[in-house]
C-alpha cells in the first residue's frame, strides 16, 4: 500500500507539471517577452527548488559525503596547507620506496613493490601535490576555513557551486530569451532551464566530492562568465557597464582555468562575442585600451597559475597531469596528443558522442551511454536546425559565430579530453553537458521563432514535454549503480525505486 501512495504522489506531480505547461495554461500563454514581476518570482522560487533537488543527494553516499575521506580529501587539506605556508600536501607518510623508485608513476612497478602511497595526488621531487586547479580552493575552501576556523567537507563546496551553476543558467537563459526569444512561452522555458540545468550537474549530484568539485566550480564560474560577457555585448548598457561587465566575464572565465582547464576551453566563446561588440567601431588607441583591460583579468590570473605551476612542476605549463599516481603512467605521454593515434581519437570521439549501451536486467535497465545515447533531446534539436525557419531564423539572428563557436566547442573539448586521458569516462562528459544544452536551447529558440501562434503553442507543449523526459532520465542516469554512488552503496533502494515507479507491481 505504501508504494501505491507513494506512487499515486509522484505521478500525481508528474501529470500536474504536464498539466501546468499545456498549450492553453497559464504558463503556456505566458512569453518571456511579458514576463514582470510575478514571472521573475516564480523563476526565482523554481531555481531554488531545483538547486534543492541537484544539491540535497550529494550526502547520500557515505564514499563521497566525507564519512570515508579516502583521497578525496584533497581541496580540504591545500586550504590547510597554505594556511601553513606551504603547496604540497604534507601527510607524514612518506613512503621510502616510493622515493627510491626509478620510475614512480608505473603503476605496475608500485604494485609489485608493494609501495605505500597516495592515490591519486601528483608527486613531484619527493612531495605530495594536488593536481586538481588551485581555484576552488582560493574561492571558496580557504576563506570558509579562516572564517569559520574549520575546514569545509569537499561535497559542500560541490553543493555551492553546483547551487550557483543553477541560477546561472537560469540568469544566461533568461537573458537569452528576452534578448532573442521574447515569443518563447514560459513553459517550454521553465522546462528547458530545468532539463539542461540538471543534465549538467547529475553526476555531481551522484558523486560529488573531488572530481565534480573541479567540474562544478568550473561550470559555475564559465556560465556565469558568459552571462557577464553577453550582457557587455547585448545588453544595452553603455559603454563604462559595458566594460564593467566584460571584465567581470573575463575575470571568471580565467579563473576557470584554475578549476579545471578543459571546461575553461569555453571561453573561445568570449571571440565571437568580442567580434560582434568591436562591429562598426572604430579602430583607435581607445579601443585598444578597452580590449587591454578587458583582456587583463586573463593575463593576471594565467600568470598566476603559471607561477603556481612553475613553483611545483618546474614548467608553467604543467598542472601536475603528468606526474599522477593513478591508473596509467602518464608521465609517458609528453606534450598533448603524443600518444594518441589518429584512430583512437575518432574512435573515442565518436563513442563520447554516439555509443549506445546495451539495456541491463535489472532497475533502472539503461547504462551510462554517450551525448546523444543519454539525452536524446539533442537528436530533437538536430531536426528542429533541420527546418527552413530554423535556419532563416539563425542566418538573421546575429549570433551565428557564437553559434558555430558553441557548436564545435563539445568536440574540442571532446579531442582534449582523450589527448589528456587515458580512457572517458561518463564524468569526463560533464565538460560537455551545458554546452550541448545552451546549443539546445538556442535551436529551440529560433525554432519557435519560426513559427505563428498555434504552431508556436503546439510545438511548446511538444518541448515541455522533452524537457520533463529529459529530467526523468537525469533521475534514471543517477540511479545506475556506478563510481560508489548512493545505489553502488545501497542497491534496497533501486528496488524501492521500482516499485514506486510501477505501482508496485514488480
């Protein structure tokens, strides 16, 4: 009986959300164009709500949660370093052998020697480092620790970024659709913001602490870097905010460097929005000097973290990637790309993007699978940039170099990944995930666009639609037992998942 209620509950919820976002609903008539007060609350209240629901689950699983640190301690304990002067990471454990080793990245020699080490740090002329950016860490971790005199558990500061990925993405939407999209009907918005806020951030909310700290401080501050640079060029303002905010863009996307470096490739995105803002005006020492300060937050900060670097790896370019103990020698691979042959690199591109995994036989019946094999809506978008209205809509827009920048920016990303690593995993996508939703999002746009009023609503109700489909495989994808997640620890509830979802009946 239990799970009948239960279920009743859920998919009461569920039939009220398609409810609210039918073509004749409050939501579905409403645009963004019109939206005031009431709109911008209502906003405010769903972003809350869903940081809620990405952030609430990251204490579930007792491997990321802090209750068994292991490695993933690391964040933590360079805040505690610098507050001792020091870069590395002091464990008083250094094991002797590990020294004396002639090559102590091989992880087949450190097994067979039986090596006491750390897992997963880089090491480097006998000390301990943190190859994971320095960013998070000056932003967040060390000023939380001076101020409250103890340190903050890693999947927190997971949980905080994560939060401000959301109402970011929900601030650059917004701005978007006002500025390109003001027929667009709050509920395809509503829905859309959602499914591409939570198609970012699931796997933060499944393994959070460490690698999805580097991954959600990364996205936080590159949406909220582009938000920044695209109020500079098309939000109206004059010249002095203008320049305000494109400093401010600036400022946070270099500092995504220092959170991971792959997501920071995002702000290629910054060229074509530069090129638009510099149309028409005229060349001159005025406009040099404006580009200079813009350009500056990125010189400061990137000699920053190339002194960073210099001070623990001897080279200004090297973040510690290549002196990982870890899975494979990396120390191997030399410069980006070395050892990776023309056929791995289409090989494993094509797989990020396409693969498909096999059903399993058991809840919740689907595997982590690629781009497209997890999120289907991208295939969607695809045949709305197939329409004649969709591609008018683009060749007129005036955004159709950040357009294609956005566009090849997955495969960049994609191509940097596998020449950095020596295998993806589903967590690598995590890059990739916003971008592909921000592209979405905008064919959908100009899609609705494209269209007169009935078509407009039809078509709406269609996208709600694939946006709530889009959230449920976001729930499904979590619920795969994977990497020590909350169902790897605890399998009863993929059972009790179930049974919720059929009414108990299986």
């Amino acid at each position: 009986m239990k799970y009948i209620l239960t279920s009743c509950l859920v998919f009461g919820a569920g039939a009220g959300a398609v409810y609210g976002v039918r073509p004749g609903s409050w939501l579905g008539g409403r645009t963004i164009g019109g939206a005031g007060r009431w709109e911008k609350c209502l906003a405010a209240a769903l972003a809350l709500a869903l940081a809620l629901l990405a952030v609430l689950p990251m204490g579930l699983s007792p491997y990321w949660n802090g209750e068994n640190p292991g490695h993933r301690v690391q964040y933590e304990q360079l805040a505690e370093s610098f507050l001792q002067g020091r870069i590395d990471l002091d464990y008083g454990d250094m094991d002797p052998r590990l020294l004396e080793m002639e090559n102590p990245y091989d992880p087949k020699a450190r097994a067979e020697l039986g090596v006491e080490y750390h897992w997963d740090h880089a090491f480097y002329n006998g000390r301990y480092y943190m190859y994971f950016g320095v960013a998070p860490v000056l932003l967040l971790f060390l000023p939380y620790r001076v101020v409250t005199g103890t340190p903050l558990t890693t999947y927190h500061g997971t949980q905080v970024f994560t939060a401000l990925f959301i109402g970011g993405m929900l601030a650059l939407l917004w701005f978007l659709a006002k500025r390109f999209f003001r027929d667009m009907p709050l509920s395809v918005f509503f829905s859309l913001w959602g499914a591409f806020s939570l198609m970012s951030v699931w796997y933060c909310s499944a393994a959070p602490a460490q690698y999805c700290t580097a991954i959600s401080s990364a996205l936080c501050v590159e949406v909220w870097s582009l938000f920044f640079f695209a109020q500079a060029v098309w939000g109206g303002h004059r010249e002095g905010p203008s320049l305000a905010l494109g400093t401010l863009g600036s400022l946070l996307g270099a500092l995504a460097f220092g959170c991971r470096p792959t997501v920071a490739l995002a702000n290629l995105l910054a060229v074509p929005l530069f090129a638009y803002y510099v149309r028409g005006k005229r060349l001159g020492w005025r406009l040099l000097g404006q580009t200079a300060l813009v350009l500056l937050p990125y010189v400061l900060v990137g000699a920053g973290l190339m002194a960073y670097n210099y001070v623990r790896f001897e080279s200004p370019f090297e973040f510690g990637q290549s002196y990982q103990l870890t899975v494979a020698d990396q120390s191997a691979y030399g410069s980006l790309f070395s050892q990776v042959s023309l056929g791995r690199l289409v090989k494993e591109t094509v797989k990020n993007f396409f693969y498909v995994a096999r059903p399993t036989g058991s809840f919740p019946y689907i595997g982590h699978s690629s781009v497209v094999g997890n999120f289907p809506i991208c295939l969607l978008a695809a045949g709305c940039l197939a329409s004649r209205g969709t591609r008018q809509g683009l060749r007129d827009s005036g955004f159709q170099g950040f357009w294609w920048t956005l566009l090849t920016l997955p495969l960049i990303i994609t191509l940097a990944q596998v020449g950095m690593s020596p295998f993806l995993t589903e967590r690598y996508r995590g890059d990739l995930y916003w971008l592909v939703g921000l592209l979405c999002f905008l064919c959908f746009g100009l899609f609705l666009q494209s269209k007169g009023e009935p078509g407009r609503r039809k078509w709406g109700f269609v996208l709600s639609l694939a946006g709530f489909v889009t959230m449920a495989q976001c729930f499904l994808l979590w619920c795969v037992p994977w990497d020590h997640n909350f169902t790897m620890e605890y399998p009863a509830y993929l059972d009790m998942f179930q049974r919720v979802l059929t009414f108990g009946l299986l």
